[in-house]
C-alpha cells in the first residue's frame, strides 16, 4: 500500500518538475523575445513623437502622433534620395553577384579543368580577407582608377567582396545535383549554356534563393565601405544617410525625425523578411536534392 | 566515370567574369596592403613613397594604441562569440525540443539579424543614452538606484557597452543555424540516449554537441570574418573609439591613421598585422572549409 503511495507521489513529483520546468523555459524564451521586440517596437513609437517628448515621455505611446516627421525625413532629410539610390545599387548588385557567382559555382562544381580546386581555394579564402581592413588600399585604387566616389568603383567593390560567402553556399548545391541529369542531356546533344540554364540553375534554386536574400539585407545594409568610397550626399546609400542624420541630430537632438528615417529604411526588409521568414527560419541552407 | 576536361572557352566564359572582379578588387589590394606596409607615405601624391623597410613594424611594436586597439578587438571578438554562441546553443537545444511557440520564437529571435548594423547601433545609441536611455530606466525600475549612467561614456563599461549591439544582432542567426544543424541528427541517436537513461545535460554535452561542433566552427568564422566591418561600424557610431581609446580597435585604428593621420605606410602596416592574425587563426579551419564544400555538405 505505502508503495503505491509512494509511486504516485514520485510520478505527482516527476510532473510537478516537468511543469515548473516547462513554466520557466516559456519565461526564460518570453524575455528573450522581449529583449529583442521592445527596442524594435520602440523605434517605431518613437518615429511618430513628438521631439519634445524624448524627454518628457521616452518610454510610453506619443501623446500626439506625429506623422509629418515621416515627411519631413522623406524630403528635407534626403531619405528620399537614399532609399532611391539603396534600391538601385541593392538591385544592381544582387543581379550581378548572383548571375556570376552562379556561373562560377557551376564552373567549380560541374566542370573538369586543371586549376579547379586552387580556383575554389581562391575563392572560399576570400572569407578570411575582411573588407574593413583593406580600406587604404582600396581607396587608393579606385582614386587611381578615377571611380573613387563613384557607383562605377562602389559596385564592383560590393560585387567583389560577396563572392567568397555566395560560392561558398552556391558550389554545395551544384555539387549535390546527380551527374545522370547533366549525361544524360549531352547524349541528347545539349550544349554547356543549355545544360547551365536548363538543368543546374532549377535544381539549384534553392540555393539561390537563400543566397539572394542573405545579398541583399547585405548590400542594404553595408556600411563601412560606401563610408570610405563615396562622399557626395546625392550618390549615399541609406546606411550612410542614416549615420549622417545620426551625427547631425546630436546637436540638433531633433529623434523624432531620425527614428522616422530609421522606420523608412527599415520597411522593405521587413516586407522581405516577413515574405521569406518560413524560408530562413527552416532549414537554411539545405541542398538541393538529398544525398 | 573518367570525364574528359570541359573545354577551356565554357570554364573561361562561365568562371573568368568572376574570377577576375575578384581577384582585381580583393586579392590586388590584399597584395597591395602588403606592399605599402614598405614605405613611408600621406597617400596624397604619387611617388612620393619612401621606401623604409620593416621601420613601420618597428613603430608598431612601440605603438601603445596599437596594442590597446589589438587587445580590444580581441577581447571583443571573444566576449561575443562566447555570449552569442553560447546562448544560441541553450535556445537552440530548447526550440528542438519543439516547445510550445517555436515558430513565434524562431521568427521573432531572428529578426534583429535583418536589421542593418547602422540602425541597431542607432537604437542601442538611444538604450545607453544616460538621460532619456531604456537601460538606466530599466535599472530604475527593477530597484538598482545608479542613477544617470553614461554606459558609452565611461572607460569602465564602454567596451561591454560596445558588444551588446552585436550579440542582439547576431545570436539569433546562431539560433537557427544550430537548430537546423540538431535537426539533422538522427533520432535514433537521441533515443539510444534516452534508453540509456541519459539526463538531458548528458544528452546535450555528449550526443548533440559533438554532432554539431562543424556547424558551430562554421558559425565561428563567418563571424570572425564580418566581425571587422561589424566592429568599425559600432564603435565608429556609439564611441569613436572613446573615452580614451577604450574602445579603440584595428579597423577604427587603421581609418584613423590612414585617413585623418595621413600616414597611410602606418596604416597599412597596422592591416598586415591584423591579417598575420587572421591568417594564423585561418590555416586550419581554411582546410576544415574545403573539405566541406569539395565533398559537397552543405554550406553550414
């Protein structure tokens, strides 16, 4: 009798832990969660205040909801001409880095030539090779280049320094695709660029996919470079008009209208992300066609 | 099958574009840095470059804030890997498990990694600020009195300051990357574990962590290689290096004295240094990358 009774204690013991465990993981996790949301929904509140109330009211909902700061970013900030200028070397360079870094990884991948691995070592080296301390030497080419301050030098820059990390998610993808499809093609007479086309860039898209969105929050985002190369406030990305808005509004103490610019160049990565979301957050970067 | 080698125009035509923008805007600077690390030079006319030998490395070693930025970096480099990697592994573990409100946690943990690195300096800018900031307030608000603290304002916490941006950006990559990396592992595997009577600290230390380890290395380097850029961009932003150099680290050091200094020689001795690290830290792990992409595993 005592024994069962003791049975059911431990089993009323064993659930109480279980449950008082799972209670402190939903804790541990919701703080975790909060840590990272307040800050972010922070900023957005703030991008409707009203300067004043920075310091009057930092923390709760604007008394007033300020929407001309939106404006006022938009027009006198130049994030007008940010954004524009954000979405047109983004586009640019993510079409270019994936075309080229997919013509490579298949290169490295699918084709047989003396030099093979020496050329992917070359590439998959680049990830050691960080950009922010090749500063000087880089704007000293472009000044003798005469791009310096220019798209014409900022964009094969970009373009440069995003092959190590796009092949180096590409040539797995290629890697995985079964030889049959591309033998069986060349016996039914397929040329190198049909094969290219037709087979490996479907097969790969996964990987593509991936790669493409990781290139673009990345040229978005990128600050250190477009700091260093371009100095003309009409060619700035939106990273560095921020940085610029940034340092004014210390003396200005003018945040209501930062944060707005913040909440503008904040939106289409957000759009994106929300569109992609399942993708990143499942299994990231996956090949192809299991092994 | 023996394959023939493809003809050299298809591996030219579909290799040479990149091949060549990459070793023009990369590897030509990264022999060039090498080069004008030689001489003596203000960047502004050319052939002017006096040519002074190893002297540059010389002023280095007597260089006190080259020292200072180098420790920083390191110390930097470290606090953030171990924080971020390590909270990444317990929440990780924890979302395997498939608890309730995976998918909200998945989604809403990554996403500050989406945010560019200007922007979450800029919000963290406003946490630390000692007046109006949500840090000092928080503070307040759970009973610690220390009033007005200027986090970035002071040598003693500025450093700290300075890495906290990082880790709530990158953690939750490491989150994901580490989750996709335990799903991988067979469940007969945590099953056998579980037969044997293993406790879930056994199961962790013993099965799931040795199956990832190539997944956290991986993880490793990708931030030992953005981390440069990353570093400029938050100390250029929240402490320009100050107070006192106490956040001073290679690239903001290397910007300095190339750029407002004009010693660009110097600066680019200062970069030598740097990559003499790098690669040392490089050489094994560069072999360990290799081997995964020519086999063909997956990228992480």
């Amino acid at each position: 009798m005592w024994f069962a009774v003791k049975k059911d204690f431990k089993m009323f013991l064993n659930r109480l832990r279980d449950s008082t465990l799972f209670v402190i993981i939903q804790i541990v996790c919701l703080a975790y969660s909060l840590f990272v949301l307040i800050p972010v929904l922070w900023s957005f509140t703030s991008s409707f205040r009203v300067s004043v109330e920075f310091f009057t009211n930092p923390f709760g909902l604007p008394s007033t909801w300020k929407y001309e700061n939106f404006i006022y970013a938009w027009k006198q900030g130049n994030v007008a001409i940010y954004f524009r200028n954000s979405v047109f070397i983004t586009t640019v360079c993510v079409v270019i880095i994936i075309l080229l870094s997919a013509m490579a990884s298949f290169a490295l991948s699918r084709l047989k030539f003396p030099g093979r691995i020496t050329a992917l070592f070359l590439f998959i080296s680049g990830l050691f090779i960080p950009a922010a301390l090749l500063l000087l030497p880089l704007f000293l080419m472009l000044q003798d280049l005469h791009v310096l301050g220019s798209y014409a030098g900022l964009i094969p820059v970009y373009v440069a320094y995003s092959f190590p990390f796009t092949v180096f998610v590409l040539v797995p993808f290629f890697n995985v695709i079964p030889p049959d499809l591309e033998e069986a093609a060349f016996l039914d007479g397929a040329s190198y660029h049909q094969i290219f086309w037709r087979i490996m860039i479907p097969l790969a898209k996964p990987g593509l996919i991936v790669a493409t969105i990781f290139n673009i929050f990345g040229i978005w985002n990128e600050f250190v470079l477009g700091y260093v190369l371009i100095s003309k406030k009409n060619l700035k990305t939106i990273p560095l008009g921020l940085a610029d808005i940034l340092m004014k509004q210390h003396y200005t103490a003018d945040y209501g209208k930062l944060f707005a610019a913040i909440v503008i160049a904040l939106a289409p990565v957000i759009i994106i992300y929300l569109l992609f979301q399942r993708k990143l957050t499942g299994r990231l970067l996956e090949g192809a066609i299991k092994e | 099958m023996k394959r023939p080698n493809s003809p050299g125009k298809i591996v030219a035509f579909f290799l040479a574009p990149a091949l060549f923008i990459y070793v023009a805007f990369v590897m030509y600077p990264l022999f060039k840095v090498f080069r004008l690390c030689l001489f003596r030079w203000h960047g502004v006319k050319r052939g002017t470059e006096e040519f002074i030998g190893l002297n540059n490395f010389v002023k280095l070693a007597k260089d006190p804030i080259f020292w200072r930025a180098l420790s920083n970096n390191v110390i930097l480099f470290v606090f953030v890997i171990v924080v971020s990697v390590g909270a990444a592994l317990f929440f990780s573990y924890i979302l395997a498990r498939r608890i309730r409100g995976n998918r909200f946690y998945r989604a809403t943990w990554l996403f500050p990694n989406m945010l560019g690195d200007v922007i979450v300096a800029t919000i963290w800018l406003f946490i630390y600020h000692p007046t109006i900031g949500m840090l000092n307030y928080f503070m307040k608000l759970i009973g610690i009195n220390i009033g007005a603290v200027p986090w970035l304002g002071q040598a003693n916490t500025a450093l700290i300051a300075v890495t906290m941006p990082m880790i709530w950006k990158f953690t939750g990559l490491y989150i994901i990357l580490f989750l996709a990396a335990m799903q991988e592992i067979p469940q007969s595997y945590l099953d056998a574990a579980r037969i044997d009577g293993a406790s879930s600290w056994q199961e962790f230390f013993n099965v799931v962590l040795p199956l990832i380890r190539p997944t956290v290395a991986v993880a490793v380097v990708f931030l030992m290689w953005n981390s440069f850029s990353v570093i400029f961009t938050y100390v250029k932003l929240l402490t320009e290096g100050g107070p006192h150099r106490s956040t001073e680290v290679l690239p903001t050091y290397i910007y300095q004295v190339g750029f407002e200094y004009h010693e660009f020689g110097y600066g680019a001795a200062i970069s030598v240094a740097a990559f003499i690290l790098i690669f040392a830290m490089a050489a094994f792990i560069l072999r360990f990358l290799m081997e995964r992409v020519v086999r063909g595993e997956k990228g992480f």
